[in-house]
C-alpha cells in the first residue's frame, strides 16, 4: 500500500521579507532615537507602550519627576513625536553622596503610527508619571462596515 505524504508549501512570500526587514530597520532607529540628540548623550530615554483601538491610538509613556510643561508633542504626517526634559536638581555641597542611579537630560522619541491620522483631535493628560497621549485616526483610516447584497 501507498502512503502518500502531503508536504506544506515552502514557498515565501518576498513581501513578508520586506515587512520584516521594515519592522528591523524601523526598530533600529526608534532605539537609536533613545540615546538624544547627536550632539548630546542622555542617558534618560522614557519606555513607551503604543496600543491601536478600532478609532484611535493610545500611547503611554513614563516619565515621572518631568514637569507637564517641559514636554512637547507635536505630530506631522503619521508621526508622533514627544520631546522633553528632566531637569536636574541642584546638589548641594553639604551633602555627601555614595550612590546616585538617577537619570536626566533631555529625550526625543518619534514613533511612525501605522495609518493616518487626525493632528487636530489629539490629546494628552499627564497623572502620576505616565503621559497618556491620544491620537485619533482619520476618517479614512477607520474600518467601515460594508453589506453584501444577496441576489
């Protein structure tokens, strides 16, 4: 008796080689954004979280000890950028310090979102450290509900 042995297909898509390669090199310089400018190291970059809702997107970013009027956010195109600093405070000479793990300087993030957007409906609020910025799509981007008609 014959058994005959179904193979799955090895063919590959080039198109899902481009995205993959896209994804990397978008990565690459989304993190390399993290150090600051060029012409400064910061060793201060905030994680962000960025979540797609069926009408918008969500970002999140964690910046405590900022002050709200130190950040900037600005979108051109599909691009979301936040910018901002955390200042240092002032060491004073009376105190000895033995050890010190914390962070300023300035960032600058630039996230690409993945489909148009609206610039004139964002929105952030800023509560306990955590920046929540809103970014609507356009109306052209929302997913539209189309009905097939049976004959």
């Amino acid at each position: 008796m014959n058994q005959l042995i179904k193979k799955e297909s090895r063919w590959i898509d080039p198109f899902d080689m481009l995205t993959d390669l896209h994804e990397d090199i978008n990565r690459l310089f989304s993190n390399s954004l993290r150090l600051g400018s060029h012409k400064t190291f910061s060793a201060f970059a905030p994680s962000l979280e960025l979540s797609e809702e069926e009408d918008k997107f969500v970002l999140h970013a964690d910046v405590p000890g900022i002050d709200r009027k130190d950040i900037d956010i600005s979108v051109t195109g599909n691009t979301l950028t936040i910018k901002g600093e955390r200042k240092a405070e002032e060491k004073r000479k009376e105190k000895s310090y033995y050890y010190s793990e914390r962070t300023f300087g300035s960032f600058h993030r630039a996230i690409e979102l993945p489909s148009e957007v609206d610039p004139e409906k964002v929105t952030a609020a800023y509560k306990d450290g955590v920046l929540e910025v809103t970014v609507p799509k356009s109306e052209r981007a929302k997913p539209k509900q189309i009905k097939v008609d049976v004959k």
